[in-house]
C-alpha cells in the first residue's frame, strides 16, 4: 500500500458527520485501477515527473484495493470495475491477464470483489486477439486512453487515433462497453470531441460507451458548454464521476442526465491522498496535506494541511450533497450501486 495512506481521527469523524449515515451499505466502483509494481517496471521517470497524478501514486494490486476499501469504507461492500493503468510503460497485456485470472478467481462472498474489468487497448494490439481475450476471459469491455499515443494529456488528437473502429466494431458485434478518457483540451466542450462521439454512437450502435470523469468536466463551465451543443444527444452516454469533486458539476449532471446513466467512480489508487479542491475562472487547484512535487511550495500551513481529510471523503461529500438537493436516499443508493450493477448485467448477464 501507499506509505503515506493512513486514516486519522479526522477522517473518522469526517466519516461519521458528513458520510456514514447517507452511503449505501453496498458501493459499486466503476472507475479504479489496478496494476502490480511487475507490470509497471517501465514507466519511465520522466512520465511520473510530467503528472501530478502520477506522483502520488499509480500501483495498486487486488490486496491493497481491498486493504483502501476496507479502511475508507467502513465495513462496506464493494464491487468494482477494474482496469489496468493505460500509460506507456506499463505492460498493458499482461495486466489484462492477471484481471482475467481475477474474474475467473472471484469470490462473491468476499467484502471486495473485482466484479468487471475492461482490458486496456494500445492501437498497435492485434483487434482480433483483444475480441478473443474480451470474448473468452468475460472483459465488460476496453480502456482505451489517448496518453498511449500522444504521451501526454489533452493532447490535440482525434478519438479514432487512440480508438480505432477495429476495436469498436468488436464491442459492437458483443454489445460491450468502452470507458473513453476524452483528449483535447476543451475536453467533453470540444465540437471535435462531441462531433466523434456522436458519430462513434451512430457508426456502433451496440457498442456501450461511458465518458470517463464526466468528460473530464472538473468545472462546471466545461459540461455548461458540452450540453449547450449537445443537448438531448448527451442522454445517449452513459457517464463515471471519477475524480470530479465539484458539486456544481454533480448537481448538473444529475438534474440534465438521466440518472440511470450516471456511475460512481473513485480513480484509485491517484487519489488517496488526504486534500481538497477549489475552482477558479475555469480552473482549479488541488491542496494536499501529503508532500508531493507538485505541491512543494504551496501556500498552505501544516496546521491547515493538517485539518484536510481523504480527498474521497470529499468527493463523496459533494456527490451525497448534490444527490439530496436533487432526490435523496433512493438516488444514492442509484449512483453509488444500482446503476452500476444493473449496466453490468444488461452487458454480461447475469
């Protein structure tokens, strides 16, 4: 596990004030990571020094995903959605067949259960042997990701660069989902972006595609103007929440999304720091009790570091805030469980 995650006595009545009482008994996370240090030997250092993300961690095996969930979630079972970390550097087929050997190993009994994965892709795969592995092994469906291209976030290039319709055609002919990260800096507000989804939509009609981190909408500005140009035509994605704090942003998307479609997701193990965000002119910046180079220099005091509690507390606060102005109890039990667990089985059965 991360040396540094450790729950304090201000994360427990964090916990206990803003959280406990309104989470389900039961989580499905649809957007987490898991990577074994062996299969990440490659990375280079110069990736980890060019993401924030990256510093504060990327590995995360089966026993620490159990070991954070047990610690966060407070006797709590969950479910997740699992894909491996798609950066370069990382040997992307041999961590989708330790989540196969996952799925086939799982057990239902277990407070932690690695319920679906989805393999990552790199174009340069063999489409066929990846609608094998999908098929045989039971995989929801692909993580593509555009930094496996580009080499670096937002980058100017198009979705078919880094989804190719060889991979899509496959997970339409099985009616198997896509997890898209969206690249552009624009992100879902891109009429590129929007231009090619919708025409992924048309083009794959069978093919299920969730948009990652809400369209990377970590402000509100940014999905304003997304559904200012999509409008209805939005309603036909599903979408994760992972890594979106602003409330805004969640009480949007419940009150214009039909609230079936909406996923939770925690990103882990990116976030397990403890910290918080604030947002700015369409910006935002993070703040963390923990020392990473990103944050050496920060303005804030070790008094104030001190008060900050796990940054998946706070996602969980606005997300519980934003579902009781807009439906209550019911629709966290939706987006924390039931609309994860019903999309599954409508794509796996079962």
């Amino acid at each position: 596990m991360l040396s540094y995650f450790e729950k304090t006595r201000t994360d427990e009545e964090f916990f206990a004030s803003y959280i406990d009482a309104r989470l389900p008994r039961e989580l499905f996370d649809m957007h987490l990571h898991v990577t074994r240090p062996c299969d990440a030997t490659g990375v280079p250092q110069s990736t980890i020094d060019g993401d924030w993300a990256m510093q504060c961690g990327f590995v995360m095996d089966e026993d620490d995903l159990a070991g954070y969930c047990r610690t966060l979630w407070s006797g709590r079972r969950v479910a997740c959605n699992a894909f491996p970390m798609p950066i370069r550097g990382v040997d992307l087929m041999s961590a989708n067949r330790h989540l196969a050997g996952l799925l086939r190993r799982q057990n239902p009994a277990a407070p932690l259960q690695i319920r679906t994965a989805e393999m990552a892709i790199d174009p340069a795969f063999d489409p066929e042997e990846c609608e094998q592995m999908l098929v045989e092994d039971g995989f929801l469906g692909y993580k593509p990701y555009p930094d496996l291209v580009s080499g670096r976030k937002g980058a100017d290039i198009r979705i078919p660069d880094f989804l190719p319709d060889a991979f899509m055609r496959s997970l339409d002919r099985h009616r198997r989902a896509v997890t898209i990260h969206l690249p552009r800096a624009e992100r879902i507000a891109s009429p590129l972006n929007i231009r090619e989804l919708l025409e992924l939509r048309q083009k794959f009609p069978d093919a299920k595609i969730i948009i990652a981190h809400y369209g990377r909408s970590y402000n509100i500005e940014v999905i304003r103007r997304a559904y200012a140009e999509m409008g209805k035509d939005m309603e036909g994605f599903y979408f994760d929440n992972a890594a979106v704090i602003n409330p805004e942003v969640h009480r949007f998307m419940l009150e214009h999304l039909p609230q079936d479609r909406i996923f939770y997701g925690s990103d882990m193990p990116l976030l397990l720091w403890h910290g918080k965000r604030t947002w700015e002119s369409g910006t935002y910046h993070n703040h963390a009790k923990e020392h990473f180079p990103w944050n050496a220099g920060a303005p804030e005091s070790e008094a104030e570091r001190s008060g900050y509690t796990f940054f998946l507390y706070e996602q969980a606060r606005h997300l519980l805030d934003a579902i009781d102005s807009v439906g209550g109890p019911a629709l966290a039990q939706k987006v924390f469980c039931d609309n994860a667990r019903a999309f599954v089985a409508s794509v796996l059965g079962g």
